[in-house]
C-alpha cells in the first residue's frame, strides 16, 4: 500500500505536537481522566506521548541496533513539577523538535531497530504520526475540544493499524487476533465525505474517488486480509473518515451518533476487542 512521503509524516508530526500543546495550554484541568484511556489524566497521557517522542528521537539519531532503554533517554521523564501546564508545554514542544528533526536528518531509509521487522526511520515516521493523532484525540476529547485530522492522514492511520494486525497475526502466536479466525465475516469501513485517495499504481494523490473511501476487512479461517474499496460486508462502519477512525480505534463508542454500524454489529465488536498488536 502506498504511503505518505517521509517529509509529511514529519511536517504532520510536528502540527500535531503543536496542536496538541494547544490542548495543554488551553486551560484543561491536566488532572483530568482521560475516557478513552482512563487509567492516565490528561497530563499523563501528554507524558507517555512527549516520553515515547523521546525514545524514538534517541533511535534515530543513533541508528540504534535494538530497542533504547526509557532510563537512557534524556529528559524522558518530562518535568518534575506537575500540573504546570507551561512547563509541560515546554517540554513537548521540545519532545516534538527533537524528533522531527532527528526524522528529517536520517531520512526514511536509515536503519534503525524497530519492533514489526522494518528497520528503518521510515517507519518510525509513520508509527509517530499516527501515535500523536491518536493520543491527539484522547486529550482533545477529553477537554471537550473540537477534533479533525486532514483525510489522508486518517486513511493511512486505518492502513497502518490494519497493517499492525496482519503484522500480530503472522508474528504473534499467542495475540488475540488469532481469536477471529472463523467462517467467513467481512467489515466495510466507509467514509461519508469526500477523501483523498492514493493511487496505488502511479505512487501519487489521485482524485477524490466518486464512491468515497473504503476498506474491506475480510476475517476466515486464515485470519485477518484487507483491501481497499467497496463491497457488501456482514457489517458496515459508516461515516466521515475522522469518526470512522476514531471508532475503529476504539476512542469514540459505536453509538455516538456521527458514525452509523449496518448489519451484524457484533462481528465489528469482536473486532475491536481481538484487533490488537500485543
């Protein structure tokens, strides 16, 4: 499947670090829960996000042959005082310089470890993109503020998590993933609005497909297969692209009302609770 190119998923990791520090200065209560991860308050989930920034902005400046320890990452631990939103906002935006920039310089083709088998900056690119517009989301639901994600970047998040569970499913012998082998059910996920598709073929944006953006998620006694476009499944997630994704990471609730599930909504529940990466 064709990807973004490297520089965007460094220019997108960088705007939504910075809309991100927007949520932390923006007056939220930083101890508040989180409700899609309700283990952390918001300004934990702003330290998971600015530490793992960290981490892999280690990796890459080095060319690390194997996974950095959290301890060896400078400054990872963020700020000692909490709930001092300017500092914590000082420290991501520093988290988000340092690897952007460490991403920039090594360029997508400098080897690097990583833990799926693609050993290279490339895919610490993309995984970080899509790292932050998730936990994007996390913290700007939870304070209450307006989210949207541009089209592309959305529908290359659904790819790559796609991408992760055949990963899991051939890596991984005990992940639940394999729990949705079975008789053949199929997922149709379809964005509403018009979005930016990929021409697989000629490696550039094309049109705005006139069907809209699909994926077809096919689950049979083999396990997990996708494919891109549109087809009558057991079960349809619809609605704009922003939601659809949201949904399919489990960070909106299957009846919030701007998505809609047709047919067999319990194939896309056991879905969500097998399609994990570990």
């Amino acid at each position: 499947m064709t990807r973004l190119a490297h520089g965007r998923y460094c220019d997108e990791i960088a705007r939504q670090t910075g809309q991100l520090r927007a949520v932390v200065t923006s007056g939220t209560d930083l101890s508040r829960t989180v409700p899609t991860t309700p283990d952390w308050s918001v300004e934990q989930l702003v330290r998971h996000l600015g530490g793992a920034l960290r981490w892999v902005a280690l990796m890459v400046r080095t060319g690390a042959a194997e996974e950095a320890r959290e301890e060896d990452v400078p400054g990872f631990e963020g700020p000692k005082a909490r709930g001092d939103a300017a500092a914590l906002d000082a420290w991501l935006a520093e988290s988000g310089d340092l690897v952007v920039s460490a991403l920039r310089e090594a360029g997508p083709d400098a080897r690097v470890w990583s833990w799926a088998g693609i050993e290279n900056a490339g895919f610490w690119a993309r995984r970080v993109t899509h790292e932050v517009t998730v936990h994007r989301a996390d913290a700007t639901l939870a304070a209450g503020l307006p989210y949207e994600v541009a089209p592309e970047v959305a529908a290359d998040a659904v790819d790559e998590w796609l991408e992760i569970v055949e990963w899991a499913q051939r890596t991984l012998s005990d992940d639940e993933v394999h729990g949705l082998r079975g008789p053949l059910r199929t997922i149709h996920l379809h964005a509403t609005d018009p979005a930016p598709e990929v021409n697989a073929e000629r490696s550039e944006r094309g049109a705005f497909p006139p069907e809209g953006w699909g994926r077809l998620v096919r689950l049979d006694e083999d396990g997990v297969s996708w494919c891109r476009g549109h087809e009558k499944a057991t079960v349809v997630l619809r609605g704009p692209l922003t939601w659809v994704l949201l949904a399919f990471y489990r960070r909106i609730p299957l009846d919030d009302p701007r998505i809609e599930v047709l047919g067999e909504r319990a194939v896309l529940e056991h879905w969500l609770e097998r399609a994990t990466f570990g």
